[in-house]
C-alpha cells in the first residue's frame, strides 16, 4: 500500500502550529494529528496525485515532492516522499 509521508525539511520565523524540522506525518483523508490545517489544505493537493503515481516536472525524484506552508512571514517547507 501506499503511503505520503510529509517531513518538515525547512522552518523560518515562528510556526504558530509549532512545526519544526524533522517533523513528520502521514498524509491521509483527514489533517493528521498535530499538523496545521492551512499547511494541510496547501499539501493535499500535491499528495493525492503523488500517492496515485502522478510526479511534478520539477522536481528531481518522481516520488517527491516540496512546497510551503501559505505563511509568508514564517514559512514552513514540506517534502512530500511517496512510501510503497
């Protein structure tokens, strides 16, 4: 089965959500347990394709993925990694 693991790889400012680097959780149907809604909403459209076999043209493994949190003042990065 496969799985979207989501690890925090990069956090500037002050994380509201108190979001660190190496933090990680498994992207599913609902906001995991701990995880910012808003970071959540902004992730689950990169992980629903990537869990299904879709990969995005700039990135450089096919199984992966980055993006940030929609905060401009305190980004938080994401890596999306496709676990089977």
């Amino acid at each position: 089965m496969t799985k979207i693991i989501a690890k925090v790889i990069s956090q500037k400012g002050i994380c509201d959500a108190g979001h660190k680097v190496g933090d990680e959780f498994v992207i599913g149907q609902t906001t995991p347990p701990g995880m910012c809604s808003w970071a959540f909403y902004t992730l689950f459209p990169f992980a629903e394709p990537l869990e299904f076999g879709a990969s995005f043209p700039w990135e450089k493994d096919k199984n992966k993925a980055r993006m940030a949190c929609p905060d401009p003042d305190n980004p938080v990065v994401f890596e999306l990694r496709r676990v089977e």
